[in-house]
C-alpha cells in the first residue's frame, strides 16, 4: 500500500495524473483488503479511512487528467468539477472517520492515524484551490 502510493506521488510529480490515479487506485483496493483482513477494530478503521482517502486522491488525479485531456484551460467540463466534488466528499468521510477515533494502538496504527490526518488536510487544500482554480460553481467549504 505504502509502495503504490509512493508511486502515485512520483507519477503525479512527473506530471502524468492517469498513472497516478491507476496507482493510488490499487492502493485504496490494497487498504479495502486490509480492512477485511484486519483482526483489530483500530486497524480496520484506520485501512477504510486510508480508503476513503485513497479514493479522493484517485479522483483528484481523475480530474487534472480530464482537464489535461480536454484541453488544459478553461472553462473546464462538468465532469473535473464533479470529480473534485466526490473526492472531497470521500475526503471529508475519511477524516471524520480518523477523528471519532478514540483509543488508538499499538503505536504503528496511532502513527498511520497521525500520518493519515496530516494527507487528508494536504489534499483538502490541493481539491479546494483546484476547485477555485477551475472555477467551478459548485461550493466546497472546508471544515
């Protein structure tokens, strides 16, 4: 899971969203496997929360690869704009799923926990300026 979402990470840094959002696609199916697999209730939570989050990631790259496909300026379709919408949406889900999270251990699923938070705050910002920088007109607020 860590390993394709380092993958994603450089894909994205190589400017080639498709790849990323295929990657960070396979580590949200990774993390819905551990979810499943996970005998502790802190573990299965953390796993569907870094889903969530995987999830709007995807949809994030989905929606810079659909406006690099249509042309790269805008105005931009209605499709970039809803993917941004649901990504923030799952975004939202998975953060509010790591903060009702009370009791944490052991020590490598509190730091995940950590991490995870700390990825949901990034990327809440990177969808809320694409959302102002495509000019969509739906609103998304931040919590």
């Amino acid at each position: 899971m860590d390993r394709l979402e380092q993958q994603a990470d450089d894909l994205a840094a190589q400017a080639d969203p498709e790849g990323a959002a295929l990657a960070i696609g396979k580590a949200a199916m990774r993390a819905n496997l551990l979810t499943t697999e996970s005998q502790k209730p802190a573990a299965r939570e953390v796993f569907q929360a870094a889903s969530l989050l995987y999830r709007a990631q995807e949809l994030g790259f989905r929606a810079l690869a659909l406006f690099e496909r249509t042309g790269g300026t805008p105005p931009v379709p209605a499709g970039v704009c809803q993917y941004l919408l649901q990504g923030h949406q799952k975004l939202a889900d998975s953060k509010d799923q790591l903060e009702r999270m009370t009791s944490v251990s052991p020590e490598e699923i509190k730091v995940r926990r950590e991490n995870l938070l700390q990825k949901n705050e990034e990327w809440e910002n990177l969808l809320l300026g694409l959302h102002q920088d495509f000019a969509c007109s739906d609103t998304l607020t931040k919590k």
